[in-house]
C-alpha cells in the first residue's frame, strides 16, 4: 500500500465509520474501523551510517525483525539519498522532525520563544537543560518557519510521513520518575515551569477573555487558560497537516503516554489533533508504572480515538529486558493499539529480536 492508499483508507475509515461511530458510540463500527488499517510496526532510529549498504543491511535487520517502518532524523538530502533503499527494502522510511522545541532561531528570532510565568523566555534560560528552548505556538511567524520546514520535507518523494516529536509545550510537570535527576518536587504547576506568557500569548487570550493570564488567581487551575494552551497546539498541528497533506504526504506524531497525562504534564490535546497516527511514548518506568500499565494506558488513548486514526503504542526498550519487551508488545496489543514503536531501533539486542519478533510477525 504506498502513501496514498494508506491515507485515502484512513479517510475512508475516518468518515465511513469513525464520525459514526463517535457520534452514535457505535461499536462495531469502530471494530470495522480498527480492522482496516493494517497492523505495522515501528522503530525511532539514532545514529550515521557508514555507506548506503550499512543502511540497506540496518533495515534488512530491522525488516526481518518485524520491524516495518523507521522514524529517523535527517537533512532533505539525507533522505533523497536514503529513500530508494527503503523503499528496496520494503521497510517505510518517516521523517523523524522536532516541533516546537528548535534552538537555531534564538539569534535572529529571540522573540519568537516561549516564556514562563517567572518571565524568563528559553531563549535565555531554558527549564531542565540547555537544549529546552522551545518557540511559542502562539506566534504566527514561528507557525510559518515550522510550516516552512515540513513543507520542504513533504515534497521528498518516498517519506511514508513527516513525524512530529516535541509538539508541545515545556513539561509543566516533568514525569515523576525524572524529578530526582533534576532534584525536584513536582506537586504542581511552578511558575519557572510553566509556558508560554510572552506578549502574544497574553494578548490574545486577554482578547478572548478579557483578563491578562498573569493576572489570574490560579493559573493552573483556570480552565480557559489551560484550553487555551491545548488549543494553540492542536491549530500547530493543523498548520502543519494542511501543509503536509497539500503534499500527499502524511502526518504522524509523538506524544505523551495518555490523553490525560498529556493534558497535565505538556499541554498536548491529541486525540483532536488533525494527524494521521499517533504514536504515544508509554514509557511506564518514566511514571513508575509496571509492565502491565502499558495494556491500561494504550487502552485510554485507543478508546478516546474512537478508531479515527491508528495508534502504535511507544516502547522504551532501555527499561525492557527481553522477555519485558515481549509482554510489554502483547499488552499493547490486546489493548488494541495498531502496532508498536520501539525507541529505539538501534539498540535492539539479538535477544530483543528473538523475544519480539514472533510477536511482530502475528506467530504467537
Ligand atoms: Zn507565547
């Protein structure tokens, strides 16, 4: 099935079953929905390759892993180049792309970054570490440099879709299990965490509102202003997909590991977004969670999709042993996911490979 297919059965799945079935919570319509796309699996991919043949052996691997698609980060030439072999291959090459977070605009643009409620914008001092420095969704400039960017990807003939990650805001809340690398406590939304309050934002809610979000009480808990966030990402998202689909290409992203752990901790409303799959990140060391979350959380994100589009459930393999891995891909599965997306590719053992692959393969 080449790109257009896949889009053109989305669509049809979309609007044959998927609004009915939202609408009218029509059950076999969603199983209907869910049947016609295709199972596949995935794997975020890291690192160069030494010739075109080391990347036709790496996916000749991966393929006869189970493995039927890479995400993986690179200049337009890159995949020019690296298309054709994939496409040999048969394994479907996406181009993995960062969203709002993007520090080689902090020269020319400074404006154009997000600022928290302390004032601070990351252009000068990014939360967590260094690389945090993430735009304001808000702006119309920045929406149209990231337009710009997908727009000169989408025209590569080949790329199965343009992959979305870092679309969202900074961690609010970052998970709990990484509060102690930091030496933090969480237990609510702190100022110096919590975006985006430059001149733009501020004035365009106090347009729709009529009160400046500093000004408010509680901010974290002022449920306008909170939309407000959501909204600003998911109209991104919309920029970025009528570009994309302009193309023919489609739109894939990364998100947090459930629609309501993605609300909380970076402001993501996915299940409105206008992208063709999701692939949220249920990493479940991250929240401290056991291998069996990974069935509940997959659960949550596949039933408030209501089968609109597929979703392939996100595995960190480096919090995965083996005979884990292989659990962690049934449960997601039996939750109903599309498939799986190892993160990443690369470090996939023979071990992995021999737990996981009869699973990709459908053998047990
Ligand atoms: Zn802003």
């Amino acid at each position: 099935m080449n790109r257009r297919q896949f889009l053109t059965t989305v669509c049809a799945a979309t609007s044959a079953f998927g609004a009915r079935a939202l609408a009218g919570g029509d059950a076999a319509a969603l199983a209907r929905n869910a049947a016609a796309v295709k199972t596949k699996h995935w794997a975020w991919m890291r690192g160069t390759f030494a010739s075109l043949d080391d990347w036709r052996r790496t996916l000749a691997r991966m393929r006869a892993g189970g493995i039927d698609a890479v995400l993986i980060s690179g200049s337009a030439d890159f995949y020019r180049t690296h298309v054709p072999a994939a496409r040999d291959e048969g394994v479907e090459l996406h181009a993995w792309t960062f969203a709002m977070m993007r520090g080689e605009q902090v020269k020319p643009h400074p404006d154009w970054y997000a600022v928290s409620r302390s004032g601070v914008s990351t252009a000068d001092k990014a939360p967590y570490v260094d690389y945090y420095k993430f735009m304001c969704p808000s702006r119309d400039e920045v929406r149209q440099y990231l337009a710009g960017l997908v727009r000169e990807l989408a025209q590569i003939d080949g790329l199965a879709s343009i992959h979305l990650d870092y679309i969202r805001y900074p961690d609010v809340i970052l998970p709990v299990a990484l509060w102690p690398k930091y030496h933090l406590v969480q237990d609510r939304e702190y100022p110096e965490f919590d975006f985006c309050y430059c001149g733009v934002c501020r004035d365009r809610f106090r347009q729709r509102w009529a009160i400046d979000p500093l000004r408010l009480d509680d901010p974290p808990s002022h449920q306008a202003w909170l939309q407000y966030r959501y909204d600003t990402i998911t109209e991104v998202v919309g920029v970025l997909a009528h570009e994309v689909h302009a193309h023919g290409t489609l739109l894939t992203a990364a998100v947090f590991p459930t629609p309501t752990i993605a609300r909380t901790l970076v402001r993501q409303e996915w299940t409105k977004w206008t992208v063709d799959a999701v692939l949220p990140m249920v990493y479940h060391a991250f929240y401290k969670q056991d291998v069996p979350w990974i069935e509940r959380a997959t659960r949550e994100g596949v039933e408030a999709l209501g089968g609109r589009i597929p979703l392939y459930t996100g595995l960190y393999v480096p919090d995965l042993s083996p005979p884990d891995l292989a659990r962690a891909a049934r449960y997601a599965l039996a939750a109903g996911a599309n498939g799986i997306c190892v993160f990443e590719g690369n470090t996939l053992t023979p071990d992995h490979f021999a737990a996981l692959t009869p699973i990709l393969k459908g053998r047990t």
